[in-house]
C-alpha cells in the first residue's frame, strides 16, 4: 500500500520532543509477542528515525517493514541509477535495535518509476527488466531480510490475476519468475506473496488460494502469503483465523502483514474501546494458528498513517496517536499478547454445616467446589469426627468411618465436576456432649 509521508515542521518538531510511551514501563510489545512464538512489526518512514519516533520504534516492535523506501520508484528512479539511502536507513537501524526487516516490495503494480511505466518494452524485455531488479535489490539486502513480499497485490477483486503491467503482457508467469529470482539472489529470506482484501474467506482469497496451491504444484519457492488488514471498525472478519489457518494447511507460513483499523472520525472513546477490541480480535486469530509468522501494524502512530490521505473524514487507526501516546488498541496488542495463564488442575475446596441438630442427632451437609480452570473427574473427602460423633446414614456419596476416621467418595453421577462446579452430600449422626464441626479435605480423582 502507498504510505504517507510526514514532511510538516511542525509535526517534526512534536516528535524530536516527545518522551515516548507513557507506558514504557511495562515489558515491551515485541518481547511479549517473542515471548509467543510471533514477532509485532511495524511500517515506518526512514526520515522519521530519530527523537520520539525512533524511540518508540526501536523499543517496541520486533520487526521493521520500509514504507516506500524499497519500492522500485524510489530504489531506480532513474533506469540504472539506484538510491538506496532510504531502504538502508532502515535496515540499519532495525540491525542496530536488534529488529528483523520485512522488505517491502520487489514487484508491484503501482509505485513504478516513470521511466519504466512509460517505455514501450516487448514481454521479454520485460521480463528481464523485473527480474534483474529483484536480483539487484535482494542481492544488495542478502541475508539481512527476514521476509520479502516478493509480488505484492497480484489479484483482482473477483480473485483473478490483475491486469497489472506485469500481468497484461506477462500473464501469471511473471509471478513465478520474480519469486526464483527472489530466492537465487536471497536464499535465507522467506518469500511471501502479499494482498489486500484477501482476510477473510471470500472470493479474492479464494483466488489467492489457488494461486498459491498451482505455484507450489509448479515448485516455485512460496514461503508464506502475506494479509495486509486494512480494517474498518468493527468489521474484522469472523472467518479470519479459518482463512489463515487454510493456507497455513498448503503448507506456507502465513502474516498479518499492514494491519490498521480506522474509523470516522472524531475517535470517541467509544470507538477507541472497539478498535482495542479489534486489535486483540486480529492477533488472536494469529495466535491461533501455528504457522502465522506474526503481525505487522502499517505505521505505529496516526501522524504516519495513510488513511487520512486516501480516505478522507477517516483516521485514528494505529496503536498510537499524533503525539506517540499509546491509544486503547495498544493494551489491547499488550494483552493479547501477554503471556497465556495455564490452566489450573481440578482442586476442590470443601464447606461443612450442620442443618438441622436434636437431641443426640444431626444431619449435616458438605459442599464441594471445584476451584480449579479444569474439569474435575472424581473426588473424595476425609475427617476425623473430633469428639465421638457417628454417621448412621449418607446420602450423594458412599460414606465409611472406621473409629473417629471419615471417607466420603463420589457416586457415578457427581463424580465430574467442571470448572467452577459444586455438588454436595448429606450425612445423618449421632453425638454426646458436643457436636463440633471437623477439619475436612478434599483430595481430586478417583
């Protein structure tokens, strides 16, 4: 996706003097996400790389995505004559900071330069011409990138191929071809294809899908199929974690890899309390499935973001806001993110009263609770009568006493008990003189 570039003094002034997060206290996104088996990423600007801006994406994220200073335009503006300084700001900092890079992009249809979009070049030509790029880019960033997008936004609406530059005159081959090229120049580098609109299951995913099983049948190199989430709120799709899980099944890995949720603006606070929801609601269906790389968010902070731009009366879709002050979305990454509570076994707390007393007899009633995040299957509770007592009858459980020692087991009906489950048991005795309660335990299992 195109990007927006912050050029306004007065903008830049805000981030040279901003601290960073409020929240810089708590342990950092990308180690929480590491900690989780994926990495948190972010799109950002090269020139924006220093003061608050640089803070915050140094600190936070595990991965760093160029916005634009990898796309061909900006790499070869003119036929021959490469500009890297962008793109390798970037990765230099990102190798400084300890941050993969995800290279963004080596072959798209939009964001061309000039000289190429306006030549008039036979299919060969062609063909040579993009492959020779991405020799040349990936070759100069070898074994520096994590993962490239290799071809960006090949399909359609409907799921068919894009009658892009590279599609009207080369067909779907070219896709083949950039991803060997791709991987001959790079071969440490995982090679994604990447597209909007393909998040949930529908017809452009569809075609996606296809797409990727004949290039695997054709042994081209696909490593994994990039979602970029461009996202409304409240509309992150139901079917989201199915449609990675899908793919991941072909055998790819796969990546939430442009995600940002924006809404009409002004952001109430009811609409920043959805897009937290919505956050979480995406990395989730990441963490559900095995093979889901990570989740890059494209650009951090409202002051870098696209929407404004490209959706005008739209905003507010990033994690932080103008001033790099995290936004409600931010907790919900973090706890999300945080590490998952194991599950505690069946334990079962136990109560006892006495409901009814006479002369010389009771009736009393044990209440068992599991107190445990699991199932409970069987229980049993035991205590020693403290002053002579004796049970002549029970009832929901078979009950022994052998001189002062109780045993009372689970019959086959109320033997499992489910988390935050209770059941109990009756019991009628006898006693002299006093009838204190005893000290129970309760003890899981059969």
């Amino acid at each position: 996706m195109l990007r927006r570039l912050i050029t306004g003094a007065a903008l830049l002034a805000a981030v040279l003097t901003t601290a960073g997060p409020a929240s810089a206290a708590d342990t950092p996104l990308r180690d929480l996400a590491e900690a989780r088996g994926v990495y948190l990423g972010s799109a950002v600007t090269a020139g924006r790389l220093t003061g608050g801006y640089a803070d915050v994406a140094g600190a936070q994220f595990g991965s760093l995505t160029p916005g634009n200073e990898m796309k061909w335009d900006s790499v070869e503006p003119t036929r021959g004559t490469h500009d890297w300084t962008g793109a390798d700001r970037v990765v230099a900092f990102a190798e400084a900071h300890g941050q993969r890079v995800r290279g963004h992009t080596l072959v798209w249809h939009s964001q061309l330069p000039g000289w190429l979009t306006g030549g008039s070049w036979t299919a060969a030509q062609l063909r040579t011409l993009m492959t020779d790029h991405v020799t040349a880019e990936a070759g100069r960033y070898k074994g520096r990138i994590d993962h490239w997008d290799v071809v960006n936004e090949p399909l359609a609406e409907d799921g068919t191929l894009r009658p892009s530059l590279w599609g009207a005159a080369l067909g779907e081959s070219y896709i083949a071809d950039a991803f060997r090229a791709a991987r001959a120049a790079d071969p440490a580098a995982k090679l994604y294809l990447n597209d909007y609109s393909t998040d949930a299951v529908g017809a452009k995913s569809d075609g996606m899908y296809a797409l990727v099983k004949r290039l695997l049948a054709q042994g081209v190199p696909v490593d994994g199929v990039g979602f970029q989430a461009h996202l409304v709120l409240g509309q992150v799709p139901a079917s989201l974690e199915a449609n990675l899980r899908r793919f991941a099944e072909l055998g790819v890995d796969v990546a939430i890899t442009e995600l940002d949720i924006r809404t009409t603006l002004p952001a109430t606070a009811a609409k920043l309390a959805q897009q937290k929801a919505d956050y979480a609601s995406v990395l989730r269906a990441c963490l559900a499935v095995t093979r889901c790389a990570g989740v890059t968010v494209w650009g951090f902070t409202d002051s870098d973001s696209w929407i404004p731009d490209f959706f005008p009366g739209q905003g507010a879709a990033t994690p932080y806001d103008e001033n790099l002050q995290p936004k409600p979305a931010y907790a919900g990454i973090a706890e999300t993110l945080a590490p998952a509570t194991p599950p505690t076994p069946g334990v079962c707390s136990v109560t006892y009263a006495v409901t009814s007393q006479w002369t010389g007899g009771f009736t009393a009633q044990v209440t068992l609770r599991n107190t445990g995040t699991t199932p409970l299957n069987g229980w049993t509770v035991r205590w020693t009568q403290p002053a002579g007592q004796r049970v002549t009858q029970a009832w929901n459980a078979t009950v022994t006493q052998t001189a002062a020692e109780v045993t009372a087991t689970h019959l086959a009906y109320n033997a499992a008990l489910p988390a935050a489950g209770s059941t109990a048991f009756g019991f009628n005795g006898t006693w002299t003189g006093t009838n204190p309660p005893p000290d129970l335990t309760c003890t899981p299992g059969t």
